[in-house]
C-alpha cells in the first residue's frame, strides 16, 4: 500500500536507529567504570589495588556509627555486606543521618579507612508526610 | 491519507483555541500550586523543599515526552515526507527545551539543601544535560538552514541521536549508581510516594501540558501565518 520510496525510507532509518544504540550501548559499557557516580563499599574490597586519586564511596551510614569530636565527623559506610570507616572534617549536610544514604568524595587511606573531603546526603525514594512516617513506625 | 491535515481547517482551530487554553492553564495552574504550596504535607525528612518536587518532576517528564513527540513526528515526517508533520514537531521544541531547563534549575536548587551540592556530574543529572543540548541542537538547525530537504534531514538526525538519550535517562537511575534518587512513582509496583503528594504532582503536571499546549498553538499558528503569506494553499 505505500510506495517502493517509503519502505526504503522506513528501512533505512530503523537501520540508522539500530545502528546508533549498538554504538551508544558499546560506548556506555566501556565506560562504565566513569558512569557509576560511585563505588560500594563491597567493590573497594575487590580493588586489587588504590592509587591516590579521589574517588567517592557510597552507602548507607550505619546505625549508631556517628561520633562527633570538635570538628571532625566519623562514621562508618555499609552496604550491608562490607564495611568502611571515614572520617572529616567540615559541615555536613542536613539529610545526613544515620541510617541514610550518603555518599562521601575524598580519598582512601587503606582499605577500610576513607578520608573525606566532601560529604552528600542521599535521599531514597520515599516521600510521605511525617504523621505516615510516625504511624508506620508505631506499626 | 492525512486528508485531514487541511491547513485552512487547522488554522481555523489554531488562531481560537490559544484562548481556551490559556484559561483552562490559568485555572489548573492556580489549584496545583494552591495544591502544592499550601495544602499538601511537608515531607518527613525534605521538610518544605520536597514543594520543589512538584515544579521538577513535571517539568523532566514533559521535556522527556515532548522530545519522545519530535522524534516520531520527523521520523514519520521524513518516511512519508510530510512537512506538516515536521512544522509540528517545531513548534513543539521550544516548550520542551523550556521545561528541560526548568527541571535543572528546580533539581539544582533542591540539591543544595537536600544532597549539599548544587550539581553532580551522576549519570541522571548529566543525560539530562545532554537531551538539552540536542533540544539546543534541533532549534537551532532550524534557524540556520534555508534549504528546506536540508532542515529536514538534519533535524530528523538530531532526534533519532538523541531519543537513543531518552531511556538512557529514564533507567540511569537503575542501571548505574547515582546520586540522584530512583524513580518514586511506579505504573506497574506501588508507588513510595503518599498519595497526598501524589495528588498535587499530578495537577501540576496537568497545568504544565496546557502550559505546552498553549505554546504549541501559539507557535504552529505563527508557521501556518507564514505559509498563507508565501501564498502556498498546500504544505
């Protein structure tokens, strides 16, 4: 029912389409050591070795892991599996909290030990009035 | 087969409905924000600044839509060379483009509070950066070429390069570990956000497609002008 020129066209673009994700999914997935905004604390113990670059780690900050002295923080990462302590120094957000995620930049000191120069709260995906949240933990 | 894409007819609706639209918009814009200011509920860890929410992510879905619209009008614009489907897709860019700069404006200022840094280069935050450099990209090849088949055929390689972005986008959140949290609302799960939050995202969004819609007419009727003055009765 459409002429020759049409399905030519048709094709020919589906070709051009097919042919843009295999390159763009090639490109992401040698890259993807870059995409990851970053590491668990699970894949810093698999690390062979460390270099001295910064990198971020993040993570949930485990329960009862916060100690505050004079201005430094420190606080344990987890993943629940693997575990590792950071410290710093500064200001931290006001969504970081224990039991939260966090994702902290800095650098590693060795393996279970993290110097960080910059802390990020990370918020999870719930969102609900505080009267919710107060029933739900009553529950 | 697209009869029915009469410019005379078109016109006719395109040079009325603006204002209708425009009303409509106005009344639903002042219940979502009434909505989302005043009545809804401050969230249990955000407080205040999850409002910001109902301004980001309507605006990043229609951005997403609206650029999800463009390609498949230019692609079916070029496969059956219609130029109506593409004067469409045109005069659809500008709010997408609008809406996406809206949703890094609104995320940037809700990160500062919220993560502590006013921009990540994370997988979501920068796709996202992306889709607006190809909306960029599609608006100005139209400005910059004169030979139409040329327009055409660049525009339609803007969209097909950056649709491939647009699930890049949606699932960056899954497939890679970012800061940016994962998606809340959820067609097929249930959803973790209260449906007293819920309802105000949804009027909003509601507003800013009327938002769209308006812009939409304002700009189609403008390249239908354009044509009747180039005394052309066909497209």
């Amino acid at each position: 029912m459409y002429g020759r020129k049409v399905k030519l066209r048709f094709f020919f673009i589906v070709a051009i389409i097919l042919s843009v994700i295999l390159s763009v999914f090639l490109v992401l997935k040698s890259l993807e050591e870059n995409v990851v905004y970053f590491k668990s604390p699970s894949d810093i113990k698999s690390l062979g070795k460390f270099g001295n670059e910064k990198i971020r780690i993040g993570g949930m900050v485990k329960q009862d892991s916060i100690k505050i002295k004079s201005n430094q923080v420190n606080f344990i990462i987890t993943d629940l599996k693997s575990e590792i302590n950071v410290t710093y120094s500064g200001v931290v957000p006001n969504l970081f909290s224990e039991g939260k995620g966090v994702v902290a930049e800095g650098y590693l000191k060795d393996k279970i030990f993290f110097e960080a120069t910059k802390i990020l709260a990370k918020h999870d995906e719930n969102y609900m009035p505080p009267e919710v949240k107060a029933a739900l933990e009553n529950k | 087969m697209f009869k029915f894409f009469n410019p005379s007819k078109i016109f006719l609706i395109t040079s009325k409905a603006p204002k209708y639209v425009m009303i409509l918009f106005v009344m639903v814009f002042s219940i979502g924000l009434l909505e989302a200011l005043i009545f809804s509920p401050e969230d249990y860890k955000q407080g205040d600044s999850v409002r910001i929410m109902y301004v980001h992510v309507p605006a990043a879905w229609i951005s997403l839509g609206i650029f999800s619209s463009i390609t498949f009008l230019s692609l079916c614009g070029y496969i059956f060379k219609n130029m109506n489907l593409f004067l469409i897709a045109k005069s659809l860019a500008p709010s997408g483009l609008l809406f996406n700069i809206v949703a890094l404006v609104t995320g940037s200022i809700w990160g500062k509070p919220t993560w502590g840094t006013w921009w990540a280069w994370d997988a979501r935050i920068t796709s996202m950066l992306i889709l607006g450099l190809f909306y960029l990209m599609f608006l100005i090849a139209w400005r910059i070429y004169e030979d139409k088949e040329k327009v055409l055929r660049i525009t339609t390689i803007i969209t097909i390069l950056g649709i491939i972005n647009v699930p890049i986008i949606k699932y960056s959140v899954d497939w890679w570990n970012t800061l940016h949290q994962p998606a809340s609302i959820n067609i097929l799960s249930k959803s973790s956000i209260h449906s007293s939050m819920l309802f105000p995202l949804l009027i909003m969004t509601a507003a800013f497609v009327l938002f769209s819609l308006l812009i939409f007419l304002m700009k189609y009727n403008t390249e239908l002008i354009k044509i009747k003055n180039k005394g052309l009765d066909r497209l």
